[in-house]
C-alpha cells in the first residue's frame, strides 16, 4: 500500500471538487433533456459527472431512447447549445464559489512542497480556474481535447502525473466521480473520493465532503 511519505502531489478533477460546478452542468443537461424529450432523474445527473461534453449528451439520448433521432449535426448544435448556457451560469462564479475547504487545502499542498494538476473532462477548465482565482497553484491542466479516451480510461490520470513529473505512485487523485475513480485506479495513483461512499465505493480513500479533506485527515487514512 502507498504510504503518505511517498505523496508528492495531487492530481485534481475540478467539477465537484474544486467548484459546484457540477449542479450547472446538470442544471443546463436538464434543459437539453427537456428539449429532446428525456426524462431528467437524479441517476441520469450522476452518471453524467466527469463524461465528456458529447458522450453525455449521447447518454441523454439513449437514456430516452432518442439514439437514432438526431443526426451528428443536430448533436454538435445541442452540445453547443448546452455550453452556451453553462458558460452564462460559470460567468458567475467568484473565488466565494470555491467548494468549503478546498482554498484551504490548496494552499497548504502548496505551501508544503506538494505538486498540483488538474485531471477535468471540461474543455472550460482553465475559465472556471481563473473566475476562482486559482490558476497560479497548478503546475499544468491536462487538455481533454488531446484525449484518446475519457474517463473511465486512465489517460486523463496518467497525463496529469505526468503533468507533474511525478510516478503515479507518488500521487493522489480526488474525484467526486465514479468514472473518475475508476481513471485514477487504472492510472495507478492512490484515489480519493469525495462524496457518497456507496456511489464511490472503488476510492482508496472517501471523504463525504471537501470540508473534511485536510493534509492532516489524508495522512491519518494512510499508512505513514
Ligand atoms: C466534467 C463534468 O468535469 O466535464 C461533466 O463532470 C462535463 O459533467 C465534462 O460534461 C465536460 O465539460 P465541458 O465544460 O467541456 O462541457
Ligand atoms: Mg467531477
């Protein structure tokens, strides 16, 4: 098992991690299920944290049976459609919106010598880093656009820790996703879910909420 002594740096997603963002990515979801005639439930919402802009809208699609409806352009423009109303709801975000706990928490990996990237499927990432004043903590953003595949697959992990020059064994990974614990695992990198445990059940570690997540509280679920 990885030791505590052995972390050199975290890899971060950013969507329900960092910001609440994820409640506008599904707020303009919901609009685009509305339009499309899927029915919005709370399991459709989750499934769709940490998949890409088009693979969610697929699932929408199949969620209500819609797979063969809509021709690859009508997607383009849905999927251009919903950024368009999620980048209205993130111009609003200010460094207030930064998740309880999580300024705290960047600051003192920081301050203590650890290395940070960030490991979103959101091609609106570095926007969102910059409305929350945080871009200048992270040594690199991994560009989802230069993917072969999404999460589940560990690409997007196995990029970050490079990012940092780092052994993926030497990193933590946070997720508030399923597909995104899943990447982590597969990257090789010790992970750490926030949120529901049942939800998150494959996480090496599970905090329910950033609040809790503390250099401190990491260290003591650890061997040392
Ligand atoms: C992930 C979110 O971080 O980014 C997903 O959890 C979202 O819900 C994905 O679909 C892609 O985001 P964007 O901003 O590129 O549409
Ligand atoms: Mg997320």
């Amino acid at each position: 098992m990885t030791k505590f002594s052995d972390i050199k740096g975290f890899a971060f997603d950013l969507d329900g991690v960092i910001a609440d963002t994820a409640r506008f990515h599904g707020q303009a979801w919901h609009q685009t299920a509305d339009e499309v005639g899927t029915t919005w439930t709370e399991e459709l919402a989750e499934s769709l944290k940490g998949i890409s802009r088009m693979d969610s809208l697929q699932l929408i699609l199949d969620h209500g049976d819609h797979a063969d409806s809509f021709s690859e352009k009508d997607k383009e423009l849905l999927a251009t459609k919903k950024n368009l109303n999620y980048q209205k709801l993130i111009e609003t975000l200010t460094p207030e919106d930064i998740l309880p706990g999580m300024l705290e928490f960047i600051r003192s990996a920081d301050d203590n010598g650890y290395k940070m990237s960030i490991a979103s499927a959101s091609k609106n990432a570095p926007l969102i880093l910059k409305q929350l004043g945080l871009t200048e903590y992270f040594v690199g953003i991994v560009d989802p656009a230069t993917l072969h595949a999404g999460k589940p697959d560990p690409e997007i992990f196995v990029r970050a820790a490079e990012v940092l020059g780092l052994a993926p064994t030497a990193v933590i990974g946070l997720e508030d996703s399923s597909a995104g614990i899943d990447s982590i695992n597969g990257a090789g990198q010790v992970s750490l879910g926030i949120g529901d445990d049942k939800v998150l059940s494959k996480a090496t570690l599970n905090f329910k909420q950033t609040s809790l997540v503390t250099l401190e509280n990491i260290k003591n679920k650890m061997t040392n």
